[in-house]
C-alpha cells in the first residue's frame, strides 16, 4: 500500500479515537513487595522440584538461541557449564524474577486508568464492576467491559485463571 500511494504508513493513521459500544475497565492484580518476593522465592523452589532443570538440560543444546536467553535458562545453563553452583544458579532465578517483577510494576504503574487491587480483594473489584456498570451508557458483557492486566502473578496463567474463574469473567 505505501509502495502504491507513495506515502508512508502512519499518514493512513488518524487521530480520531474509535467510539466503542462499551467500556473497558482495566484491573491490575497487586501484592506488597515483600510478600511478592517471598511468593517469587517459593514459586521458583517449586519449578526446579517439578522439572525445570531437566527442562534446561534437554534445550542446552540450543543455549545459543536468543529464545532460550531468559530468566531460568540462562541461570541453569551458566550451572551446567561449571561457571556456578546449583545453589548459586537458583539464587540468581530468584533475584533476577525479582528484579523482572519489579520492571514490570514499573510498566504498568505508568497506566493511570488501572484500578490496583490485591488478589484477595474479588470484593472491591466486584464493587468496581458494579459501579461501572451502573454509569456506563451500553454494556454487552462483562467479558468486553473487563480488560485483566496481570502484575506477576507470580503462579502464572494457573493462578490468573483461578483468579478469573472466581470472577466468572475470562479464562486465559
């Protein structure tokens, strides 16, 4: 298209923000550091006792990959290749999942029009829920007014599904 018209793709692009027949409210699940950190430090206990090493091991061969240079791999393969203990590797899982948590809080917190709330709080976002739907002029369900924003739930999509399963709203 640009080729044929000859101008670029953002000029196709305009300002004018889309009417949508609802409204989105954005949800961001939250925990006090501390606490987060401690569920970062068990969480990763329990991968490596459920297999996460010897999920590493069977990629090593592909270390190289760009892919598989994440928080875990990258740990376990500097352990398999001598440069640090087992121990020393899932202290470093740990601190650099800490450090990954609090990069993504920080993304996040920059979205004003997120309403935080601790995971044990289904009350106050059914509260939020009910309010909006009371002031909003056009609703199709609650699936289009809910936008879930995930802040490290540190289980992952099974504590994010348990989470919105008690919601009765999405499943990821």
């Amino acid at each position: 298209m640009c080729l044929s018209t000859g101008r670029p793709f953002s000029s196709f692009h305009t300002q004018s923000i889309q009417e949508r027949p609802w409204e989105i409210v954005k949800i961001g699940l939250t925990r006090e550091r501390e606490e987060l950190y401690e569920r970062i430090n068990l969480r990763v206990e329990q991968m490596i006792d459920e297999g996460l090493e010897e999920e590493a091991r069977s990629v090593y061969p592909y270390k190289h990959l760009n892919a598989l240079n994440t928080v875990g791999f990258k740990e376990l393969f500097a352990h398999f290749d001598g440069a640090i203990s087992r121990e020393e590797a899932i202290r470093q899982i740990q601190r650099n999942t800490r450090i990954y948590a609090r990069k993504q809080l920080t993304w996040w917190r920059r979205d004003e029009s997120i309403h935080w709330f601790h995971p044990s709080r289904q009350d106050c976002i059914f509260e939020l829920l009910s309010l909006n739907k009371k002031t909003k002029k056009k609703t199709k369900s609650l699936y289009q007014d809910l936008l879930l924003v995930q802040t490290l739930s540190i289980k992952g999509p099974r504590s994010l599904k348990k989470i919105c399963n008690f919601v009765s709203l999405i499943t990821p």
